[in-house]
C-alpha cells in the first residue's frame, strides 16, 4: 500500500531525511518512531504530497505520488501534526466543508456516522474554538476518515492530550486500523507499542530499526526486567528457567519479597508456573519496558 524507496528531503542543505526506504503491506499498522526532529512529520509531508522528495521514490496504492497526486489524496486520509482546523465553524461545517471537496454523496448521513465512530457527536454544533484538545484532534481523525480512505497517515495523533484523552485516541486508531492501513508517528515508546505491530524508528534522518513490536527488545540487544512479588522464600534457586541472566531480591515487606530478574525474553509465563507449582502466592509481575531513550542509546551504540 505504501512504498518508499531511497526517500532523501533536505531543506536549503540541511539533510532532514537521509535515503530512507520501507514498505507497509494492505492492512499493517506500522509506526515510525523517533525523537524530535528525527524526520518523521518531513517523511509524512512527503508521503502526503505536502512537499516533493529531494530525491527517491514514494508510491501510494501502485500510484507514485508525483505522477498521480490526486489518486493519492483519494487513498489517503491525514492528520496533520498540528490540527488545521477552521475555529470559527463548527464540527458540522467543517466536515461539511471538507465533504463537499471531497464530492461525498449523502454527506449528512456520512458526517453521522463518522461522529458516531469518533465520539464527537455532542460537539457538532460547538465552535471548534470552544471544545477540547482531545475533541479537536478527534475532529481531525474525522476529517481524516470522511471520505473512507484505505490508509491512514497519522503524525503524532495523541501530541498535546492528557492521559485519558491519549488513552481514548489510541483506542480510536486501534479500531480504525480493523479495516485500514495505518501509518503513524509518536516519539512515545509505549504508545508504538500499544498501537502497532511494527515499529520503525528513525533516527537522525535515518531508519536505525524496522521490526515488529516484540521484537524491538531482542534486535536492541537489551535485557528485559521483571519484578515478581512473591510472598515465599528468599533463596529461591531460579535455575529452572535457563533464560534468566540476574536475579536478586530489591524489596522485602515482612514475608514478601520483590525480585528483580533479569532475562533476554519475557519470562513472566515460566516465573508464574514456577510460583504457582511451589504453592507460594504471587503478588505482581511486571515487566520493565525500557525506555525510547535506552533504546537509541543501544541501537546507535558504536
Ligand atoms: P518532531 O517530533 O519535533 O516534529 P520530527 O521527527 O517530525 O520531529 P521533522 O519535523 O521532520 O522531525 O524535522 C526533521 C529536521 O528537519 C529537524 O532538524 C527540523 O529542524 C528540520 N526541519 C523541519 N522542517 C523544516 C523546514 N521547513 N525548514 C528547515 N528545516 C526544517
């Protein structure tokens, strides 16, 4: 659906994306993750025909995006990083708006249903101006959505949110992706994870990682830590799970102890028979997701 081959944009010199290329396959929810100013918002400018590459090739749907840029448009439906939204109108009138650009037939009834799907029904009539950050970029994935296009291209959708606003759009792009493809950006590691099943991170103009999401640890090279909260003795002999690399007690609450343990994989399946089999009670088990920035730091490590 989405192809991108030897993608290079500079702007006056300055190289913002560097030779990069990726595909995305009908139905793949991928997202491209980097920190700010890594290139992403460019890349997805030059996917969306915003501006031309320096040099490369982009194809959306079979169609190259230079030759055919309003085939594209058709097959795409976008949401920029900040919300261009006309203030004054309302939700109604700006879907409208849009609609009509779009040639919409029953655009009442298609209006309808979107604001159905995206929960903005109780906004519609409100000037855009008066209504949230989070009902705003929900209008904008309205936008995005309302003439039906196969691929969604998605930059920073949940940027400016507060945490159960995020929570909500993310669940809304989790559903749309049901039926579309979906390309976003984030520079939230768990919000890559939440979402998609493939991540690629961009780095400096340049893509350091393309992989789906439980693998991201092991291409990293980085340990997974577990604490388990285990109510049981404190010299438990771990050596029935091979995978484990570390193992110590960090907490103790009267007969409970917290381990951290450390292991290339997610163990947590084998740590909870194992607790289970001995009769001891487990309390927790969490894994420690490393963060954005431990990653970098190993993916780019000399
Ligand atoms: P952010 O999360 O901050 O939006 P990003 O990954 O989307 O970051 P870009 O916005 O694509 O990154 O920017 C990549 C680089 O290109 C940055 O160094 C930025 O300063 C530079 N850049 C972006 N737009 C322009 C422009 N119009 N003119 C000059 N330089 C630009």
């Amino acid at each position: 659906m989405i192809e991108v081959r030897n993608l290079t944009k500079a702007y006056d010199g300055f190289i913002a994306v560097n030779n990069i290329s990726f595909k995305l396959e009908k139905g793949e929810i991928v997202a491209f993750l980097g920190p700010n100013g890594a290139g992403k918002t460019t890349t997805l400018r030059v996917l969306t025909g915003y501006f031309p590459p320096t040099s490369g090739y982009c194809e959306i749907g079979g169609y190259n995006i230079l030759e055919h840029p309003l085939e594209v448009k058709k097959l795409i439906g976008y949401l920029p990083e900040t919300n261009p939204l006309y203030e004054e109108m309302t939700p109604r009138e700006y879907l409208s708006f849009l609609g009509n650009i779009h040639g919409i037939k029953r655009l009442s009834h298609r209006i309808d249903e979107v604001s159905e799907q995206l929960g903005i029904r109780d906004v519609l009539d409100r000037p855009i101006r008066e209504i949230s950050r989070g009902y705003k970029r929900r209008v904008g994935l309205a936008q995005a959505i309302l003439h039906d296009p196969p691929i969604l291209i998605l930059d920073e959708p949940t940027e400016g949110l507060d945490p159960i606003q995020s929570i909500q759009v993310r669940e809304l792009i989790k559903e749309l992706g049901k039926e579309k493809t979906i390309l976003l950006s984030t520079h939230i590691l768990p919000e890559a994870e939440t979402i998609a099943k493939r991540i690629i991170i961009i780095h400096k103009g340049e893509i350091v990682a393309d992989t789906p999401r439980d693998k991201l640890h092991e291409i990293s090279g980085g340990e997974t830590i577990i604490y388990a909260e285990i109510e049981g003795p404190t010299d438990i002999d771990w050596s029935g799970i091979p995978d484990i690399i570390d193992a110590k007690i960090v907490k103790s609450i009267e007969s409970r102890h917290v381990w951290e343990l450390k292991s290339h994989t997610d163990i947590r399946p084998q740590i909870f028979k194992l607790v289970k089999d001995r009769g001891w009670t487990l309390w927790g088990l969490e894994s420690k997701h490393l963060s954005l920035e431990e990653i970098f730091a190993q993916l780019t490590r000399e």
